[in-house]
C-alpha cells in the first residue's frame, strides 16, 4: 500500500527529515535570544535600581580597599614618613577593623529599620568619612578615622545590598545582579591605582590622591542619597514577615515593570510566603536545623576569596610584572585586566552557574600562581603567570563568593550567618596585613605563593564537590540544596522544583 499526502499512514509513518525541519523552525534563532535577553533584562531593570544606593556605597568602599590592599605606592605619599610603624599598620588595616564593627551593627539594623533607613544612615556615614580626606590629606590620624567610619559604613551596608538584591531578584537574574557589587568595589579599587599612578608621578606634590579619593568617595555618596527615596523598593520578605502583604505584591509588580499580578507573581509570591513561614518555625541559633553546613562552606568560600585577594599577594604581584607593566603603573594595569575581564564575565553568572565559574576561576587562579612560582625560581617571564591570574580571577571568584553568600542561608538565620562569614572574612585580611606588611627574603615570597596556590585548588576541589548548583533556583530552593532536606535536587539529576511540586 502507497503512502499517500493527507492519508492516516502519512499522519503515523511521518518523515523524520520532516520533525526536524519543524522543530528547528520552533527554535529561537540567535538574535531572537538576544532580543529576548535585553527585553528581559529591561523589564527586570528596577530590581537592580533598588539596590543603586547600596551600589554606590559599595563603589565608596572600593576606594579605600584599593587604598590599602591594592597600591604599590602607599609609601610614597606624604603622610607616611616619620609615621610610626604601628600607626601605618593601624592604617592599612582600619578599614577592615570598622567593617567588623558594622557588620556586628547590622544584626541590630536590619530587623528594625527598613532598607531605605539604613541606605540614608550609610550614605550620610559615607559623606563623613570622605569629606575629611578632602581637607586634610596628610594628616595619618584624619586618615585612619576616615577609613574606620568608611568601613563601618561598608560593614552593615555590604550585608544590607546583599540581602536585599537577592529578596527582590527574579531567579534568572539574581546572579548578574548580585555579581555586579563584587565588580563595582573592583572599579573602584582600579581608580585608586590610577590615583596613586598619578600621584607618583607628579613629583611637586601638587597631586593628593588622598584628596582626589575624598572627592570621590564624597560624590558617590551624595549621588546615593536621591537614589533611595525614588528607587528603592523594600524587600519583599521583610514585608512578608510583618505582614504587610498587599504592599509585598505592589512591590514585586513594580519591580517586575508589570501593571497586574500575573501568575509568576503569584506563584513567587506564594513561595517567599511559604519560605517565610517555615523559617518563622526553626530556631534563630546559626547552628541548629541544618544551617551549620552552609555556614560553614561559606566561610571557606570566603577563605578562597581571601588567599585570591590580599595585601602580601597583591604586593607580590606588582612587584613581579615591575619591570614590564611601567613600574609604578603595575598594579593599574593588573587591576584593569581583572575589571575589563569581569565586565564581561558578569553576563554569564545566569548561564553558566555558580559552581562551574568558582572552579574555573579559583582553579586557573591557583594554577597560575603555581606556574608563576615555578618560572620565579629562575626562568624568565614569570609575570605571564600573574595576568593569567588576573584573567581568572575576572571570571567571577568574588562575584560568585557573594551570590553564593546570597542564597545559602534561610531569612531567619541569614543576617547573623552573613554576620560571622564576613567577620572571618575581615579578620583574616587584618592577620595577612600584619604578617606579611614586609615580605623578608625571596624565599619567603616564593612559598606564600605556593602555599597560597596549593591550598586553593584544595578548597576548590572540596567546595566544588560540596557546593550545589543553584542556578535558576528561587531562594527557598537554594536554602533546601545548602541544607540538603526537603525538596533538594542534589543529585543535580532532576530539574529544580518550583512551589507548585512542593
């Protein structure tokens, strides 16, 4: 019997040739999901405007850790002579010293004040802590106060934008949002290099970069304060928790540019309803139902973060590509790497996932500060390791750090687990600045650096192994992975599941 066109054999027997034509012909084409990806991002633009006034704080804090951690030229500048060794060391490590300071703070803020509060009393701390540096550039005890109060500022701030991105981001862009305060500190941690480039070179003293950065840090914080009355909405799991849940779903229209509840509002709403309630039911100890794990792991993301970015590594970075890089302009150009390198990579924490870029980045880090240790034995071009460390590191280590840091913990215990994590965090960086203010011998050098390469591929193995993907995941979901109960998929051989499978 023939196979006729249109006859019932012809409906059961269907050309394969045919399906595929037909199901490329129902696929989007590559500008389509281009157009579909600016219209996304477009239509999700006030969930990052909500965080702008925490945006432009963290690009204040940027300033003053490039300051200390990220300039080879701290001891050319004027204040620095006859400064006593232990007011130099109590400069290059205030900032971190008031950021321990606020993020104790911020246990007591964010329960009882609203975003917008606390983004006006950062701000206004900001202002303070900048306008100073402006009129007394030299002066090491003006300086060290500045940088206290900019890293109180910085402390319960960091804590705050964090916390409130991740509430009111959709889970398709909750990476790119959350990536971006990591990148804006890297900003600006590149534009206190340029000052101090610039200071350097100016031999009359007629450039301050101590008065540029207050300028700057003073600027930003003043562009923050309009922000916060015009473009910040708050988050909407702290209304849920007082209650306020019709102004919760105004919140979540207005952040998603719609004008009804469409029923991905819905069904989100009723998720975050849902998280909500089961956490009001767990303890508040850090260390009871489950949390332990995650807090845990964090630490030790934080830890990776650190041995990537430090004050004794960074100064053996500069020092290594001296010769190459226009001396006093190394840590510039390393900088500028890393910066032009994660404003692409930022683009790609919603694609690719968490895990995959941490290994990456943290791996190529470690790998490359092993191979730079190798060729500094003796072989020429071992600064071909250290921009291959700043490519990695662009990828999205510290970006990363923090969306993970987003999504581990659940809303009753996640202020005081953020608290500890970032608290180890600054404690750390104090301890490397006073161990390693001066490197003694080469030898030292070059067993910071193996040592430091050494134990991040170990961690990244370990974190790579333990961390769940958490990509396109609503924060409920991401709270069940870290804590591997309820519905977790950490198998990672199911697709995530949504509120209506719960």
């Amino acid at each position: 019997m023939e196979k006729k066109e249109g006859s019932f054999l012809s409906t059961i027997f269907q050309n394969s040739q045919d399906d595929r034509s037909e199901q490329i012909s129902h696929q989007p084409t590559s500008h389509a999901r281009v157009v579909n990806w600016c219209e996304r991002q477009q239509k999700n633009k006030p969930q990052s405007n909500s965080v702008g006034a925490g945006i432009m704080i963290m690009l204040v804090s940027g300033l003053h850790i490039g300051w200390s951690i990220g300039s080879p030229n701290l001891k050319l500048q004027v204040w620095f002579e006859n400064v006593p060794d232990g007011e130099i060391i109590l400069a290059l490590s205030s900032f971190y010293i008031g950021a321990i300071i606020g993020s104790l703070i911020v246990i007591f803020l964010l329960p009882m004040w609203e975003k917008k509060t606390i983004y006006y009393v950062g701000a206004i701390l900001s202002v303070i802590s900048n306008a100073p540096l402006i009129g007394f550039p030299n002066e090491s005890i003006v300086i060290i106060l500045c940088r206290i109060l900019a890293g109180i500022s910085h402390g319960f701030i960091y804590i705050t934008v964090i916390i409130h991105a991740s509430e009111n981001a959709v889970k398709e862009v909750r990476g790119m949002i959350i990536g971006s305060i990591h990148l804006c500190i890297i900003i600006s941690v590149f534009t206190t290099t340029i000052l101090m480039g610039i200071g350097q070179e100016e031999h009359d003293d007629s450039f301050e970069p101590n008065m540029i950065i207050g300028i700057i840090g003073t600027v930003y914080s003043l562009m923050a304060i309009p922000m916060i009355p015009f473009l910040t909405y708050e988050s909407v799991v702290f209304l849920i928790e007082r209650q306020r849940y019709s102004e919760a779903i105004r919140n979540m229209i207005k952040l998603r540019n719609e004008s009804v509840e469409t029923w991905e509002i819905k069904n989100d709403y009723d998720e975050m309803k849902l998280m909500v309630v089961e956490d009001v039911r767990t303890s508040k100890s850090i260390f009871k139902d489950g949390n332990l794990r995650p807090l845990l792991l964090m630490i030790l993301v934080k830890f990776l973060f650190i041995l990537s970015f430090n004050y004794g590594l960074n100064m053996v970075k500069f020092l290594s590509v001296d010769d190459v890089l226009m001396g006093h302009w190394s840590s510039s150009w390393l900088f500028g790497i890393r910066m032009t390198v994660a404003t692409f990579a930022i683009f790609f924490y919603d694609i690719f996932g968490r895990r995959i870029i941490l290994a990456v980045s943290a791996g190529g880090t470690a790998i490359s500060l092993l191979v730079y240790g190798f060729l500094n034995l003796g072989v020429q071009g071992s600064y071909v390791g250290v921009i291959a460390s700043e490519i990695f590191l662009g990828i999205g280590l510290g970006s990363v750090s923090d969306i993970f840091l987003s999504e581990a913990f659940s809303t009753r215990k996640k202020t005081l687990s953020m608290m500890v994590a970032s608290i180890c965090e600054y404690s750390v960086q104090i301890t490397l600045i006073l161990s390693l203010l001066n490197i003694p011998t080469r030898s030292y050098e070059d067993a910071f650096v193996f040592t430091t390469g050494g134990l991040m591929i170990v961690i990244t193995i370990f974190l790579y192994l333990q961390l769940p993907e958490t990509r396109f995941m609503s924060l409920r979901q991401t709270r069940d992975e870290f804590r591997l109960v309820g519905n977790a998929t950490y198998s990672r051989q199911q697709p995530p599941q949504g509120i209506t499978s719960a």
